[in-house]
C-alpha cells in the first residue's frame, strides 16, 4: 500500500474510534473560507483548517468540505468555481481522488446539499463559525477535537516523508542565505534570496522569514527585513522554513561572519550543547526535562565562556540563565508550526502543566516514538531583560564588558526538527540529514 493510502486508513481507524468514543456518527470537515481585510475587497492569504489537509494534500481549497464516516470511503465535497477573474483549484489529481467519494461543487452553498445525507442529529462539524453553511455548523465538540489532537502528535510514515521534503526544500535556501549574508547581503536581499532557493514565495512560507543581522539577531521573532545591509555584518540569524503538501519545517541557523572569534565559539559551544539536546529526544522522556536541560546547559556555555561567574547550578537555580534564553527549547510541528496538543494531559484532554516559572514552553508531553518535535536552544544579549539582570543581585557576577562585546552579534538560536524513535534508538535529525545531503 502506498504511504499516503496507509495514512488516509490511519486517519480513518483513529476518526472511527474517536466517534465512537464520543457518541458522534459522522465528521464532517470544513476547508475553511477567505477572509476579507475591513472595508475591502482583498482577501488574506488563505489558511486552510488543519484538520482538512492532514487527511488531503489541499491547502489552496477554501469552502471545500470532507465527510468522515465509520465504514465509509471519505466523501470529498470539492469547491471548484466558475470564475475569470482567479485560477480556481485545478480538476482533482492525486492520489487522493481514487480513495474518496468526489463530489464538485460550483457555489460553496452547494456544499450543503452535497452533505445533506451525512448530517444526524449527532454530527461532529470541525470548522470555523464562518465556514458554516445551512444546517452545516461547526460545533467543534470538544471532547472529539481532544482526542484528534492528541493522535496527531505521532505522525505516520507519510507524514514524515513529507517533513523530511519540506526539510530538503528548506536546507538549501538556508545555504543560499548564509552566502548572500557572507557577500553582505542586506536583511531584504538574504529574504529574496532565500526565496529564489527555495522555489517559495512569501504566500507559501510556513511562517514569516525572521532574518536578522547583527543586533537584530537579539530580537526572537524579528519581523522586518532591512533594505540595506549595515555598516558591517558580523553575525545572522534566520529562522525559515518550507512547505510540502501543508508539512512544514522550521530551521534556524546562526553564521558568524571571518574574524569575530569570540562570538564564533560561542556559537560552535551552543551547537554542541543543541546536539546534545537533540540526542535527548527519546520514546518516555517527558519533554519539560529536556527544556530544564537546556537551562542547564545554557549555564556550562555562561560559566565557560566567562559571561557569569555562579556555578552552573546555582545560576539555573537562581533564574540567571532566563535572560540569556527566554523562550521554551521547542514545540510539536507537522501541519502547523507549533502543532496543536502540546499541553494535553492525555487524548480526553486536560492540562500538562509547564515547569513553574517557565511560561513560554509550548509543549510538555512525554514523547512518543513519531513525534516531531523542534530543539530550539538559544542565547541572546536583549537589551530590555539585560537591563533586569543588571538591577538584579546576580548583577556582580555578570562579566559585563563581554557582554557589551557579544550584544553587538544580537544572539544565537539552533534549531533542528527532530523526529522521535522508538524505545533505545537514536532520534532522526531531519534537519541534519538535509544539511548533509546539500
Ligand atoms: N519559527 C518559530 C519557532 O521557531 O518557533
Ligand atoms: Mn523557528
Ligand atoms: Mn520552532
């Protein structure tokens, strides 16, 4: 069978047993709708319901619906209009087409009486309250979605496939940046740059490029891109990705530019910390251990690069490293870069709570053999929590010339996607492996 079939019947299997579980008859799945800026005619860039392109690799389908019920082939309601003025969704082709019932539509309201023979008084509608239709209203029960969400946490051999693509996508535009950054590039130049290599546009990217130069690398998700390169570029950080199919992968890397060897081996003593955190990435290891690792590490790289004088434990202890890496080690991805579920205490929901004083960590679940997940080390010189630290009573055992030295290169942020392995084997870094393969 092939992957993408062997997917479709694991969806299948998992939406039967969550119906069942609760007391639903059918799912019906709506793409989602066009949404129109105020008092205008442009539409925003359209964002499909996640949980219609994990079971179809459509992600340009806005009002398009997917029937799920038990021992039924799905039924595809596939919106695909008369219109002159944009390039309606193509005539169906895929894989996909043989493995459901395919009924096109011309109007979205015609999608209603498409379904009218799927709808009970016990149907599941999974959409956003402006995809509703006649009789067609999402519901979103909640106890459902829970038990969704939790299953998409372990991806199937056909969703790995597809991050491992958008990571072969990825990878060589990250390659195309460092060299455009290495040429002096300006921030807008590296975007385009990175663009052209990855055969993406801005419509396209998973997430808005973050590409900062120098002090802008202290900025965790800088949002603009500098038309013209400064005086001097001394260090780069890119945060991009890529999508396949609606898969994404999410990639940061930090360059140092010839002859700042300080900021250098800073970076090169957080990469190895960033590996070893990859390698922490195992089938029952409870992810918030990882996070508070991070912690620990991020305190050796201080102690050793002379940055503050505590010991390692007494600074993790004492919050020290919070300023230096002020967000969470990382987050489930797949169909959304941070991918739903991340918090869930188990598939009928509830809460698995961060580590206290840890607000920014966005998942905290043990982890299982299929998960992806991202190891995002970072360490950054931000003015603004610097500030804090100096007023603190940690403040004297801070070096502060070397931090004045290093906040001229911003900060460093690594992060690989890494996929969970079964019980004793050594996690799949797709990143890595792409980087390799370049
Ligand atoms: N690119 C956003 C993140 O790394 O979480
Ligand atoms: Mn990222
Ligand atoms: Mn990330």
């Amino acid at each position: 069978m092939s992957l993408y079939l062997d997917h479709l019947a694991t969806l299948q299997r998992q939406a039967e047993a969550a119906l069942e579980r609760t007391g639903f008859d059918a799912l019906l799945i709506a793409s989602g709708i066009e949404k129109y800026a105020f008092l205008d005619d442009r539409p925003y860039l359209f964002q499909p319901n996640p949980h219609f392109k994990h079971w179809l690799p459509l992600t340009n389908h806005p009002h398009s619906w997917l029937a799920v019920r038990p021992g039924r082939k799905p039924r595809v309601v596939y919106f695909q209009p008369d219109d002159y003025w944009h390039v309606p969704p193509s005539a169906p082709s895929g894989e996909w087409v043989d493995a459901v019932e395919l009924v096109i539509v011309r109007e979205p309201e015609a999608a209603a009486k498409a379904l009218a023979d799927c709808v009970t008084a016990r149907t599941a509608v999974i959409g956003e309250g402006d995809a509703a239709l006649p009789g067609l209203v999402p519901n979103n029960p909640e106890p459902l979605l829970n038990l969704l969400h939790w299953a998409r946490g372990v991806k199937t051999p056909y969703e790995l496939e597809q991050m491992r693509a958008a990571q072969r996508r990825a990878v060589p535009a990250h390659l195309a940046a460092r060299k455009a950054f290495l040429a002096g590039a300006s921030e807008a130049e590296i975007h385009r740059a990175y663009l052209v290599a990855s055969g993406h546009t801005d419509r396209d990217l998973p997430y808005s490029n973050i590409i900062g130069l120098n002090e802008h690398a202290a900025v965790l998700h800088y949002q603009y891109q500098d038309d013209s390169p400064p005086p001097e570029s001394r260090s780069f950080l890119i945060d991009a990705g890529a999508q396949v199919n609606g898969y994404a992968s999410d990639i940061t890397r930090t360059w140092v530019a010839p002859g700042h060897d300080e900021f250098a081996a800073l970076v090169a003593a957080m990469e190895a910390e960033q590996l070893g955190l990859v390698d922490e990435v195992r089938e029952g290891v409870d992810y918030r251990d990882i996070h508070l690792s991070a912690h620990r590490r991020t305190a050796r790289v201080l102690r050793n690069a002379g940055i503050v004088k505590m010991s390692e434990a007494a600074m993790v202890e004492e919050g020290v490293t919070k300023p230096f890496f002020p967000h969470g080690i990382g987050h489930l991805l797949g169909l959304q870069v941070h991918d739903v579920g991340g918090f869930m205490a188990s598939q009928d929901g509830g809460v698995a709570d961060k580590p206290e004083g840890h607000r920014y960590l966005r998942l905290t679940r043990p982890l299982q053999a299929g998960m992806v997940v991202t190891i995002e080390p970072g360490l950054y010189f931000i003015p603004m929590l610097l500030r804090e630290l100096r007023a603190s009573p940690h403040a004297a055992q801070v070096d502060w010339h070397a931090v004045e030295r290093l906040s001229r290169y911003g900060g460093i942020r690594i992060e690989d996607d890494v996929a969970c392995r079964a019980a004793g084997e050594a996690p799949e870094n797709l990143t890595r492996d792409a980087f390799a393969a370049a």
